[in-house]
C-alpha cells in the first residue's frame, strides 16, 4: 500500500478532531472517541483482504499485551480515585499540601514533586494518577485554574518517564542503542535538567502573581494513609497495579470504621470506573487503529523517508530524532515507539559516528516530548477523566515537553553535551 495512504487515518483522525473543533469554536463539544471511531472505521474500508482479515488487524491492536495493561490500570485508578474522594482522602492531603508549601510556591513545588515521584517510580501514567486528584483539590481550594495546575502535574510526570532507571523508554532506549542505563542518564540530564530549571522558574515568577488565599481545613492523618501509601509504594518499585489494589483496600479499611456501608463502597468502585469508559474505548480504538497503521506500512514508510539524504552527525540526530516521534505519533506509546525504531536509530548512529548514549537520550526525550503533547496519548487521557477536562483544554497550558523540545533541539545544534557529542 502506498505509504501516505496507510498514514490517512491518522489524517483523518485529526482532520475530523481539529477541524470540526475549530468551525464549532469549542473543543468541548467533539469526543475524541467519536474522531477515533470514524478513523478506525476509514482504516479498515482502506485495507486489502477479506473484511474478516481486517477486522482480526485491527482486533490484535486493539487486544494487545500493552493496550490491556493500561487499560486494567485506569480501571484500578478510576477505582481508587472515586474511593479515596469518597473517605476524604483527597481533602485531608490537599489541606496538608497547602499547610506545607508557601501559598507563592504552590506551583513550583507541585511540579518539583511530580519530577520526584515520576523519577522514583519510572511512570508517568502512576505519577498523574498519584498526584492529580491532589493537585485538582488545591486547584479547587487555592482558586488555580485546573487547566494549568493539571499540566502541571503531567509536565512534571515526563520528566521522570525520561530520565527515571527504571523507565520502560529508559530500558529500551538503553538495549536498543547498546548502552549503560548511567551512561544514557549522564548525558540526559543536561537536555532534561536545564528544561526542568527554566519550567520550575516559570512557575515560580507566576505563582508570585497569583493571588492565592486558601481556606485551609482540619487533617485527619488516618485519611491521608491511601495516597501516602500509594506514592511510597510506588517509589520502593512495586508494580502500579499492585500499587493501586492496596490503595483501594485501604480506603475500604479506613471507609469502613468511619461508617461507610458496603454497597456504599461497591457504588463508589463502580462509578470510578465508569468515569474511565471513555478512557477505555479510546485506548482500544486507538490501539486498533495504530495497528492498522503498522499493519499497511504506514510506519516503515516514516522511516525510509526519514533515513533518505542524512549529512552529519546533525543530520543523523535530527533524523533519529524526527524517526521516533513520528513513530511515537502513530502508535501513541512511546515505549513502543523506541522499540520499532531503536534498530533502525543504532544502524544511523554507527554510520555517521553519533555516540550511542547520546542517540538513546535523543530516542528517549522526543519520545517523551510528542508523547506529553498528543491528546490521545495515555497521559493526557488519563489527566483529562481525572479531571472532567479535555485534553485540548491542557496542551495550551503545558509548558515542560516544549521546554524540553528546544533544549534537545539545542543540544543538537550546539553539540551538548560535547562529551556524548
């Protein structure tokens, strides 16, 4: 299939998202299930082979190992979420985070502790989960606006899924390019690290402008044990759906001996998760989707176009660079994305000389810079049923992955850091 023809339905996705957003004014008024379903719909009608062949394509991506996985954790997490509201969980920590940082600070520290938690925990998806219901109570309290507090926390969360050792894009763009994870971090951290610098003074100069005056209430430490529980979990390593069944056990404990009933409870779990179901049927039309995408050659077409006419070492790492965010643009994983591409990075890096720890910071920090700004991706999808806001509403309103852009961009351009370059 010609390549630009397997690309259409990415094409089509977007065109029937933005465009109908932008005649409408009000990115409100389109689901991005409804976009995903017409997508998915012209994917298969532009398949060859029988009408079952396509639909099995399109199922595989759609039942895939990794799909499945985030969904089983956005159910847990919508799971936990309703239960530890339902405690006063939420309310007992947000009074505590706003007793603790300066009312001028809120800001900045809430972004220097989404990079903390996603650094330990090596997950971005586990760090929003974590930390945006708090940020959405002192949003709420503080009189932040949501949007921006929100992007916030997820800015915060990929630098961690960046630069974390126990990241799955750290662990592929390490094997893939044939270095130490050490390595790969000593030459990460001077694109991540003034990136992180520049968005935390960001926050500081507009923290100093807003006028916050919270009303801050009683703690009730018993009820912060849930999200305390939750984080320290997570740091110590243990897996996020382990992480996420405890939590919701403890907020059943603790429910319990404050009087709450059983079906109380169960009614709490069940509209948790049906906050998700949104969720839950874009990952699987998207999963369906990209696989359909794969499938036609829509990604080998990227890579051969991109790998055509490289110059220089610039030109190599501007290529690398433009192969896994494209790649991370069709399937909406970026771990997936550096996977499909690592081999393909490494052959264009020992043909034009590029360091291999620098080729896996490049693989790594685009991937994460187009995974942090696509609305269908999983971050920004799971941020947006947290919330109750789209994820358009949140893109404006990050600052942290553009950053990020332009340091990598730089230190492409300006050869930094000059030992890896």
């Amino acid at each position: 299939m010609n390549g630009w023809l397997a690309l259409s339905p990415l094409a089509v996705f977007l065109a029937t998202y933005l465009i109908t957003s932008i005649v409408c004014r009000d990115f409100y008024k389109v689901p991005v299930a409804s976009a995903f379903l017409i997508a998915s719909i012209f994917a298969l009608l532009i398949t060859p082979g029988k009408v079952k062949e396509r639909i099995g394509v399109f199922s595989s991506g759609a039942g895939d190992k990794n799909v499945l996985l985030m969904i089983w954790i956005f159910i847990l997490a919508g799971a936990f979420a309703a239960s530890a509201k339902a405690i006063g969980s939420v309310e007992a920590t947000v009074n505590l985070t706003l007793r603790i940082l300066p009312e001028k600070f809120i800001l900045a520290g809430l972004f220097l502790a989404a990079c903390f938690i996603s650094m330990s925990i090596g997950t971005s998806v586990g760090t929003v989960v974590a930390l945006l219901p708090i940020a959405s109570g002192i949003s709420s309290q503080a009189g932040i606006a949501l949007p921006m507090i929100t992007a916030l926390i997820v800015g915060g969360a990929f630098f961690g899924d960046n630069l974390s050792f126990i990241s799955d894009t750290t662990i592929a763009a390490t094997t893939t390019q044939g270095c130490s994870m050490a390595d790969k971090f000593r030459a990460n951290i001077w694109i991540a690290g003034p990136a992180a610098i520049v968005v935390t003074a960001i926050y500081v100069v507009i923290g100093l402008n807003l006028n916050i005056h919270p009303q801050i209430g009683s703690i009730d430490i018993i009820k912060l044990v849930p999200y305390l529980s939750v984080i320290i979990l997570a740091i110590l390593g243990i897996n996020v759906l382990v992480v996420l069944t405890i939590g919701l056990a403890l907020c059943a404990l603790i429910g319990f001996a404050d009087g709450m009933s059983w079906t109380g409870f169960l009614g709490d779990i069940g509209s948790g998760i049906a906050g998700m179901s949104d969720l839950i049927i874009v990952t699987l039309l998207a999963g369906g989707m990209l696989e359909i995408i794969r499938h036609n050659g829509g990604i080998e077409f990227i890579i051969n176009g991109l790998t055509k006419g490289i110059k220089g070492r610039r030109g190599a790492e501007f290529s690398i660079a433009g192969l896994v965010g494209l790649s991370n643009l069709c399937t909406a994983n970026n771990t997936i994305a550096i996977l499909t591409t690592g081999h393909i990075a490494k052959n264009i890096s020992e043909r034009f000389g590029v360091d291999s720890r620098k080729s896996a910071s490049i693989m790594d920090t685009f991937s994460c810079v187009v995974q942090g700004v696509i609305p269908y991706g999983a971050q920004l999808l799971m941020a947006s049923s947290l919330v109750g806001i789209p994820a358009t509403a949140i893109i404006p309103n990050l600052y942290y992955p553009f950053v990020l852009l332009l340091t990598a961009c730089l230190s492409i351009l300006l050869r930094f850091p000059k030992k890896y370059s």
